[in-house]
C-alpha cells in the first residue's frame, strides 16, 4: 500500500538511516510525533528505548523484540512498546509502518 502523493510530500524526519534505505514522512503536534516509515532494504534495528510508541504495519512485515519477547507483525497488526522498553526490530525491505511516539520531539525534522 503505497502512501498518497500528498502524504509523500509531508516532512521528513532526521534519523541515522540513508534515504536509500528508509524514507520517512511526518506529522508533528505539541502532544506526538506521528511517522510514515518506507523501508527500501532490509533492516536490523539494534536493541533501544525511548517513550511509548504505538505502531501498526500497513504493508510488508516487521520482527519486533520487546523486552526479549520476540513477534511478527504483518498488515493490519498494532503494536505497543511501553516507556523505556528495550526493544529491536527487523524489518523486512517494502515494509511500510506507521508509527505513533509519545515525544513530539523524538526525531527532529530535516532541514
């Protein structure tokens, strides 16, 4: 499921990935941070934490480790990771998830 056009044109976020492995697409409030994640090639998140995230998979899938407890995540699947959790991810290339962070302020926006 490919995001629309004008979705495309939303800001991105400034994170540690090339955009030839991950693009990403925002929408910022004073309360949250809500992200588009494209995923170009597979990807092996290491093990971090940070505020609540709440998430679902719009295509594609993702192999998420909460806490050491390890599932998958396929279209129309959510998922919550709690404040502070460790937690890692692999995601597979042509996954595309929403993902919905407490912090408004978790990744600033690219210039």
């Amino acid at each position: 499921m490919p995001l629309a056009d004008f979705m495309r044109r939303f800001p991105a976020v400034d994170i540690p990935f090339p955009e030839e492995v991950i693009t990403t697409n925002v929408l910022r409030s004073d309360d949250g941070l809500a992200v588009f994640f494209t995923f170009h090639e597979n990807l092996d998140l290491p093990a971090h934490s940070h505020g609540g995230q709440w998430g679902t998979v719009l295509q594609g899938e993702i192999e998420l480790t909460v806490e050491g407890e390890t599932r998958r995540y396929r279209p129309g699947e959510t998922y919550t990771i709690p404040s502070g959790a460790l937690h890692s991810a692999r995601i597979a290339a042509g996954t595309v998830v929403l993902d919905v962070f407490e912090e408004p302020d978790r990744y600033p926006l690219r210039a």
